[in-house]
C-alpha cells in the first residue's frame, strides 16, 4: 500500500512528494504515517512508513535524511553518503539519481528544489529560526556548486502551519523587522502584543529575493487539518504526550 501525498506544479517531471499523516501503520496520537524518528514511535513502524514513502514516489531508491537543527547548513550527499550517519543540517543537495532526499516536518516548512536543466535537486527544513538565518540561500548555492544555475531552479513551499494558525509575540515580529524592516508585510494584526506570521510566505518571498523565478505554494495549514497533517504546536495545545512528523521528498529519476 502506497501512501498518498500532494505534488507541486512547479516541480512536474520530478520525482517528489509533500506527505501527510495518512496511509501509514502507526497508531495513537501518531496516526498513521508517523516518519519521525525522534517522535517515541516503534522503529519497526516509522521504517514501514518510510519504506511506505519511497515506493510512493520513487521505487527502489534509497531514502537519506538529517538530524534536523534548525540551522542554516546544507551538505551534498552521493553515492558515497552513509545514508544512516543522519548528519547535523537541515538541507540536502545532490545530482545523483537514485537517492530520496527526505525532509521532517511537524509545522515547519519543507522546501523542494529541482532544476530540470543541470540535474540538480535539494530539500530544506525551514522553521522559523533556518529560514531567517537562510537555509534556503545555502541550499541554492550548494545546487549551484553542482552545475544548477539559479535561473532554471524551481521550488515548492509544502504544508506548514498557516497564516491563520500562527500567533507570535511582539519579541519575535522585532527579530524579523530587524533583519529587514520589509518583513512587517509577513505579519498580520492580532491581540494586544502578538502577531500571526505567515511563514510560506516568507519563505517564498527569500526564494524569490535570492532569484528563484518559480515557486509554488501549498496553503496547506497542517495546525488546521488534523486528519491530513501533523501539527508540534497543535500537539502541545491538546497537551498530547509525543507528535509525528510528515516526510517531503524529492529524488532523481
């Protein structure tokens, strides 16, 4: 059984997929298609999950991830990667076909990369912390020391938590404003010392900023959709004891 999952226009002809929390075997609070494996879920299921995942998308390929930190780092994996090293990052560049670059996230915002021309893809984690310090600057330039050319990349912004569902402190609009004071228009009004951010949005405008010419956005808010997404701060507001993680991925045929 495959697991279903939501493509990306500007990515048609690549191998990639934004996965959600169905389709998988694990139970509980982490129903169903839990592939974190920081989340306390049994490792026999998460493995079924991710297993669930690469056939879905790219059959026989192998999947790599990271041990997420929510930096700004990205490395280069080949052929000669210890896929089971999970290395300190939060994104990953390659052109060589046959490998799954695997990205978790629970409201976060998972950005896949390909460009078509060169043979080059790459994948981040962009919480809030990597995408101000520029997770996705460093993935584009590590695609462009492998031959891609910023021009001719395309990117998709997956499911995150949304506009709507996002509420910060007046603390955490300054860090923003800060860095550059046109980053006010990511926020919108909300009670007395707290704004809600829209984060694709602001992931989606430092891709453009940095050259990107085409970028698609989900809209997906995974704190709104329950059943579809899984959700770190909806978990905490229901007082649940672990969350999952959903897998985006994008490979080389």
């Amino acid at each position: 059984m495959n697991a279903p999952f939501v493509t990306a226009p500007t990515l048609d002809g690549i191998a990639h997929g934004f996965f959600g929390r169905r389709g998988g075997v694990s139970t509980g609070d982490l129903a169903s298609l839990n592939c974190g494996l920081g989340s306390g879920d049994d490792p026999a299921l998460i493995a079924e999950n991710r297993r669930r995942v690469a056939d879905a998308v790219l059959p026989g390929a192998a999947l790599t991830g990271l041990y997420q930190v929510h930096g700004n780092r990205c490395i280069i994996v080949d052929e000669r990667t210890d896929l089971a090293a999970r290395p300190e990052a939060d994104a990953m560049a390659t052109r060589t076909p046959g490998l799954l670059l695997g990205i978790l996230t629970a409201d976060c915002v998972p950005v896949l990369f390909a460009d078509r021309e060169a043979g080059v893809i790459g994948a981040a984690h962009a919480g809030w912390k990597g995408a101000l310090a520029g997770v996705t600057d460093a993935t584009l330039a590590a695609m462009e020391s492998l031959g891609a050319r910023r021009a001719t990349i395309a990117a998709a912004v997956g499911p995150c938590i949304g506009r709507a569902s996002y509420e910060v402190d007046d603390g955490f609009v300054e860090r923003f404003v800060a860095d550059d004071p046109a980053n006010e228009r990511f926020f919108a009004a909300a009670k007395p010392g707290h704004a809600m951010f829209d984060i694709a949005a602001y992931v989606a405008a430092r891709l453009a900023a940095a050259g990107v010419a085409r970028i698609a956005i989900g809209g997906q808010d995974t704190y709104a959709l329950p059943q579809d997404y899984f959700s770190y701060r909806r978990a905490c507001h229901k007082g649940e004891n672990s969350y999952g993680r959903q897998l985006s991925v994008i490979g080389l045929r």
